[in-house]
C-alpha cells in the first residue's frame, strides 16, 4: 500500500500480524517467566531452604539469563543483518515454546525440579539475546514512514499489555491447575509464530564493509565513554535498577512477607507494569519538554524511595501503590533517557552505541535480579529491597556532582552538530 493510500499501519498486512505475534509472545513471556520464578523459589522452600537459601536461588535464575545474553549480545545484531529476519524471529519464538511445553510437562507430572528450571533459563537467555534484535529490525520495514508514529504507539501497547496481563495469566492459572500457565504460554507462543509466518518478504539492506561485531561494540563503548550526556545517563540507569531490583524478589514477598500466595503475586508483578504504561500514555499526549536533565534525576530518586517504602510494607494496598508509583517512575526516567541518548548520538554511531545500551539494560536487570538474590541470601530480603532503594538515591546524589550536565539540561535539543537527522531517523530508532 502507498503512503498515500494507508492512515493506519492496521491497514497493512504485514504489520497486523507482526502486532499479533509480538502481543501474543510478550503475554506468553511475562506469564512463564513469573511463574519458573515462582516455582524455584517455593521448591527450595519446600526443600527446607531458608528465605535467604532461596532468594539466593532466585539469584541463580537471574544469572543463567544474563550470562548468555552478555555474551551474545556482539553477535546477534549481525545475525539479524545478516539473516532473514522472520525466520530468526521464528525460530526464538520456536524454542520458547518447546521451553513452555517442557515445563507444563514436567509440572504435570510433578516431575519439576531446580536443574530443569536451570537449564530453561539459559535456554531463554540465548533467545532473549536474538529475539530482541531480530524483531525490532524488522518492525519499521513494515509500514509507510508517513504512519511510522502510529506504528510505534500501537507496537508499545502490544508490549506494555503483554508486560500486564502476562502476570495475570501466569499467577491466576497457576492457582487453578499449576501446569495451566506453561500450557497457555505454549498456545500464545504458537499463536505468535503463525502470525509471524504470515508477514511476506521486507527489504534486507547490505551491510557496508567487513562486519567486525566486536570492534563495533568497542566502538560503540568508546564513543559512550567520551560523551558525557550519554554515558551519565545509560550508567545512571544501569547503577540505579541494578541496585533496586526489587522485582526478582516478588516470590518472596508473596510467600513470605506480604503472604498473598500465586494471586499476590501476580499483582505484585501487574502494579509497576501499570504504572510504566500510563506513563508512556500520559507522555504519548503530553511529550516532555523542559527541565528534561533534573526531571530524570527526581524521578530515578522517586523511583528508589518508591523501593524503600515497597521493602518496608507488610500490607497489601500499600505494596502495590509503591510498586505502581516504581513503574511510572522507571519509565519516566526511561523515556528521557532514551530521548538523549538518541538524540545526542550521531547517526552513523547510533546502532553501535544502542547494542552498549542494551548490554547495560541487560545488566541492571538479569544481572540485578542476581544481585538482588544474593544480597536477599546474605542480609535478608527486606534490608536488601530497603539498602537497594538507598543505593539508588544515592547514585542520583553522586550521578549530579560527577555528571553535571545532566542536571543542567533543558531540552531534548541535540547539539548542533549533531542535529542533522531526519525525523524518520529518529522515529525509526524509536521503534520497540
């Protein structure tokens, strides 16, 4: 279809059923990943671990994801330019669901023990390490660039409702038939790789000169060290979710804390999920544009009291509000990080300098929920949910002095001489 023809990327085929298969692999993702974390924390529970013993086995899921994906990372962007994009795309959705009906198997039969858990969590690293790459390098050959915007906010919705009800899936199946959940993801998983199987052929551009995945990552890590916007705010990230990383430790408060059972825990997981997505919608309608620097400051610091307060709670309500009031708060930071970073790196760097912010993304977040374990497994889970929201005021604190020009930036106004992009550019970078 022409550009002039299509007023909404529904209108285009490819992109209606790249939508279904990215809104039906994000539900079946968050609902099995809620649940093996649930099952390894209850097993060594009822293996006779105490919460510290387990935590630290929540701390071990986390590793065994990070690991492959850190490692990975270099490779997979090439891959993604290298091969067809679909059917990489397929193949890690392919191997979710095997991973999926491997669980609801062996949960079924009441066969599931820690090294098969172990061993799917790598599995999923390594495809979480190609999946990413694959899927967002196919999304904005999909659609006209005149309805690229619209494409972007309907492809944020099927993630930020993936992010949601996932946990809702997971939690709530689980409390009536344990192997439910898996079953379901299987179905949903299914469901993602036919529809992508309906996308036809998009243009797969050449890659310029020999491709060195490393030296472009050293490149790419060079260019952040030296450019202090961009690397003040990809650090002041990756140090403040590193640190309060109370997510990994929902099991726990569901268990042993809050004492919600699987429900619980399914809201738990639901509430900063919330948040994060009104906030992208509120910003959808009302784009932030002052004060942009010391805004994203205020909030990384919301964002580790909001923590605090969460680690300290013992009621349910309160819990939730705090984890709901973490969401927004990440994704306010979020947003305006994104924005600098884009808009403050030069063209040709942009691809080099996203594969150093995705190793940092994955860092705070698998690697944080190892931390986060294992600081559970030798302080207790509440001083380590508290001392992990202290550290993320903290680095706001150091990050202001060490990092000046973030709390001095206005705008999202690229410097001159990098402000040579063209709106599709930008748009295209934004594409999830």
């Amino acid at each position: 279809m022409t550009e002039a023809s299509t007023s909404s990327p529904f209108l285009v085929a490819n992109f209606r059923a790249y939508w279904l298969s990215r809104l039906t692999m994000t539900l079946a993702q968050y609902a099995m990943m809620l649940i093996i974390a649930w099952q390894t924390y209850n097993i060594a529970r009822d293996g006779g671990m105490s919460v510290g013993g387990a935590s630290g086995q929540l701390a071990l899921i986390g590793l065994l994801q990070f690991v492959p994906l850190f490692l990975l990372t270099p490779f997979s962007g090439l891959a993604a330019d290298r091969f067809d994009r679909r059917n990489l795309a397929r193949l890690t959705i392919l191997l979710q669901l095997a991973s999926a009906v491997a669980l609801a198997l062996l949960t079924w039969q009441d066969a599931m023990r820690l090294h098969w858990l172990y061993a799917i969590a790598v599995v999923l690293g390594v495809v979480r390490a190609f999946n990413g790459p694959a899927l967002s390098a196919l999304a904005p050959n999909l659609v006209p660039k005149a309805i690229l915007p619209n494409a972007i906010a309907l492809s944020s919705i099927a993630w930020q409702a993936g992010m949601i009800v996932g946990p809702a899936i997971g939690g709530y199946l689980y409390a009536i038939v344990p192997a439910l959940p898996y079953a379901v993801a299987a179905a949903l998983f299914a469901i993602s790789i036919t529809a992508l199987s309906f996308v036809g052929k998009v243009p797969q551009p050449p890659i310029p000169g020999a491709a060195r995945p490393i030296g472009q990552m050293i490149d790419g890590l060079q260019y952040v060290v030296r450019n202090r916007m961009v690397l003040g705010a990809i650090t002041l990230d990756l140090f403040a979710v590193f640190l309060a990383g109370a997510t990994a430790l929902f099991p726990v408060y569901a268990r042993d804390i809050l004492q919600v059972g699987e429900t619980g825990l399914a809201q738990l997981a639901m509430a900063p999920a919330a948040g994060a997505a009104l906030t992208a919608l509120w910003f959808s309608f009302r784009p932030l544009k002052t004060n942009v620097g010391p805004k994203m400051l205020w909030a990384v610091a919301i964002f580790g009291l909001a923590t605090v307060v969460f680690g300290l709670s013992t009621w349910m309500p309160l819990s939730l509000a705090m984890l709901f009031i973490v969401g927004a708060a990440d994704m306010f930071s979020v947003y305006i990080r994104q924005s600098l970073i884009q808009l403050h790196t030069p063209d040709d760097k942009r691809g080099r300098v996203s594969s150093v912010s995705l190793l940092t993304i994955s860092a705070s977040n698998e690697f944080g929920d190892f931390f986060s374990g294992t600081l559970a497994w030798l302080i207790g889970p509440v001083l380590a949910v508290v001392s992990g929201g202290v550290g993320a005021i903290v680095t706001v604190a150091l990050w202001t002095r060490v990092f000046p020009v973030l709390r001095t930036t206005r705008t999202f106004d690229p410097p001159r001489e990098l402000d040579d992009h063209t709106p599709e550019d930008k748009l295209q970078e934004q594409m999830p």
